[in-house]
C-alpha cells in the first residue's frame, strides 16, 4: 500500500499549497478552511495507508514482477447476510434528525445507534463455530 500512501501525500502537499495560495489570493477564511481540512483528511488516509502498507508487507500487485495468479485465493471474509446495517443506517438518521428538532431525540437516536453499531462490530463474535 506505499504507492497508495504516496498518492494521499502528493495530495496532501498539492492541497496545502493551493491553501496557502487561496488565502493570499482572497482572503476567504471559509474557503481555505475547507481546503486545510481537505488536507488534513489526505494526511490521515496516507498515513493511515503506509502505516498499514509496513505491516502487512507487499501485496501481489506491489511487484514488478507480479503476475495475476500471484493474487489468487482468498482475500478475506464478508459477511454474507447481515441485518445490522439496516439499523445502523435508520439510527444514525434519526441522530441527524435529533441534531435538528430536539436534544431528546438526538439522545434517543444515540442510544440506538450505540447499540446498533455494537451489534455490527460484534455481530461474529458471538458464536464463532456458526455456520452459515
């Protein structure tokens, strides 16, 4: 993932001197806000990248002498059917909901989304013999 991670910084070195040349361009605090944080998220996914890259080591594709049956074979598991989502989208909606009516029904919102999102992340590890 280190070419990967050398993109988001290009990005992030690309963005910062737009930034710099926006503000001196148009003194617009709210435009160059956006862009600084534009910046800040390349950083974190590019760094995020090559911190992964170094840990996992070289994938078939990161070879130059790579060939498509070098990638072969399982990548990873995805769960096949899982109803957690459904609720997770529905909570956090009526988080943003509650964000705009009322403090009451952004904790209610939080307190299914809380349980919800638990429900996703430990959906497998309840029973880890269960077949499907």
């Amino acid at each position: 993932m280190r070419i990967e991670a050398y993109l988001f910084a290009f990005v992030a070195v690309f963005l910062a001197l737009c930034d710099v040349v926006y503000w001196f361009m148009s003194y617009d605090p709210t435009g160059t806000t956006a862009i600084a944080l534009a910046c800040g998220m390349s950083i974190i996914i590019g760094s995020y990248a090559l911190v992964t890259g170094r840990r996992t080591g070289m994938r078939p594709e990161d070879l130059v002498d790579g060939e498509i049956a070098d990638a072969a074979g399982e990548v990873g598991f995805f769960s096949p059917h899982s109803w957690w989502p459904l609720p997770t989208a529905f909570s956090a909606a009526l988080v943003a909901v509650g964000w705009i009516f009322g403090w009451w029904l952004f904790l209610i919102g939080m307190v299914f989304l809380i349980g919800s999102v638990a429900g996703l992340i430990l959906e497998y590890y309840a029973n880890p013999n269960y077949d499907f």
